[in-house]
C-alpha cells in the first residue's frame, strides 16, 4: 500500500553525500510496519526486502542482453575526520576497510569494468588481491583524480566520465568506507533499474531516504557533470526531470567509517559477522 506525502525539512547528512532536498515522495507500507520518509526527495519508491529472493539467473542474463553496466567505486575521499587514510585501515589481518566492499563489487557479474577513484599519489596498498588480478585482466580500472581534495562531486563526476568514454547504459556508484554491502544488493538495485518504467536512478533505501550505493543511468549524466563540492547525485533525485525508485536495505549497509570509534565499532562487527560464518 502506498500513499503520497509531503513536506517537512531536508535532513541531509552532514559530510553531504548524495545529498538533495526539496520535491514530494511517498510512505510506504511494507507489511504490518509504516516506513517514514526522513526527507523531502520525490521519487517513486519501489520497495524490496533483503530477504527478497533472487531473480532467475538466466532470466537477469536475458535482460541484460546488450547492456553496458558500469561500477564506480568511489576510494578517493580525503579521510578528514578520521585523520588517517581509511582504504588502509585493518578490519582484520590482511583485509583493509577498502578492500572490503570492492571485492563484493567485483563479483557482480553486471559490471562489465569496476572503475575505482583514488586520489593522486594513492600506493594503492589497500586493493585487495582479487582486484589485482581483475586489473590484470583489464576488468578494473584504477583512475587518479586530480581534483578529489575539492569534494565528493569531483570523484563521482570522473567516475561518470570513465562510464561515458566506455559508452555505458548505467553506473552504480559504491563507497569505499561501506563494508557491509553485499554482491545480491547490488544485483538487484541493477535488477531494479533495467525493470523499472523510465528510471533514471534507483537508490539503497534507508527507511524511504535514498543512500549509496545508487545505480545512475545514462540520462543523468550531463546533470552530475555540473555538481560541485561535496555534493553528490542525490542533489538531482527532486529534479522533476528525473524519475526512480528506492530499493530497501538493512540498516547495516549504510554504516561507514568516519572516526576512530566508529572504525572500532566496525571491526568488531565484521569480526562477529565471520565468525558466525
């Protein structure tokens, strides 16, 4: 059951990302529990749990006949709360912070590159193995860019430009500092963008409020080369030009790394997820 909502403050994070405000959307029913919106952003929501089951693989093959679907993996922020270069930070021995969410990346088979921002002078110390060989075999691309001390915007706008010169029909945009996503999440924001009627966006959803990962399509790729500053895509999602859809998430997706407590609060639960598997 959906009903339309209005109004109330834009309640955008702090450091910014993906940030927008104004527009209309709606509440959303999800069984028995109301989901609020926390923020003004009009989108049409489509609504699917984590423990949705997996669509037919030969059938998501099917769809995906001919697409060009890119990952973004943006690595290049400049760690200023944490005072230390996140990507590098040990979640366990021989798994940095970095490393983690980019490997879940690589192993959706959508993506036919994963394009990862850094900034200049980045070691790349932190890429994971797997990432190593896929750069071998061509497959992920590390790209420096220059202008990533200047904010989010910067990195999303060169990643957007790699999915362009690769002739891409949409990028899903990752964190580097989200550790808890998983390959089946980005499966099915992917799914969701190619089903949905016209989309030009579909977001992880946190309680209706759209968050990364977000799949982008083509359309709105001239808008995301004119943000600036420490701003993101979801400046543009109450543009009435763009039409999408949020995809529901647990709420461990969204948690990232930016201070010293909360870097130990993660480890301890990435250490706690893996032992109970």
């Amino acid at each position: 059951m959906v009903k339309q909502w209005g109004g109330g403050a834009d309640k955008r994070g702090e450091d910014g990302r993906l940030g927008g405000e104004g527009g209309t959307g709606e509440i959303v029913r999800s069984g028995e529990k109301l989901v609020e919106p926390r923020e003004e952003v009009k989108l049409e929501k489509m609504v699917r749990t984590e423990k949705m089951v997996e669509s037919d693989e030969k059938a998501r093959a099917k769809r995906r006949l001919g697409k060009n679907i890119v990952g973004i993996y943006l690595a290049a922020g400049s760690s200023r709360r944490m005072g230390t270069s996140k990507q590098s930070l040990q979640m366990e021995e021989g798994i940095s912070l970095g490393g983690i969410a980019l490997v879940k990346a690589l192993k959706c088979a959508a993506f036919e590159q994963v394009v990862v921002i850094v900034r200049e002078g980045d070691t790349l110390a932190w890429l994971p193995e797997e990432a190593r060989q896929e750069r071998e075999s061509g497959r992920c691309r590390v790209v420096e860019c220059a202008e990533a001390s200047l904010g989010m915007a910067y990195s999303l706008r060169m990643g957007i430009q790699v999915a362009e010169e690769l002739a891409a029909d949409g990028a899903l945009v990752m964190l580097a500092d989200q550790p808890f996503i998983e390959t089946a999440m980005l499966d099915r924001l992917i799914d969701a963008y190619e089903t949905g009627a016209e989309y030009h966006y579909v977001a992880s959803g946190d309680k209706g409020v759209p968050k990364p990962p977000v799949m982008l399509g083509s359309g709105m790729w001239s808008a995301i080369a004119s943000l600036k500053g420490d701003v993101g895509a979801r400046a543009l999602f109450h543009m009435p030009a763009y039409r999408g859809g949020v995809v529901e998430a647990e709420e461990l997706t969204f948690m990232d790394i930016d201070t010293v407590p909360r870097y130990e609060e993660a480890k301890a639960i990435y250490k706690h997820i893996n032992t109970l598997s």
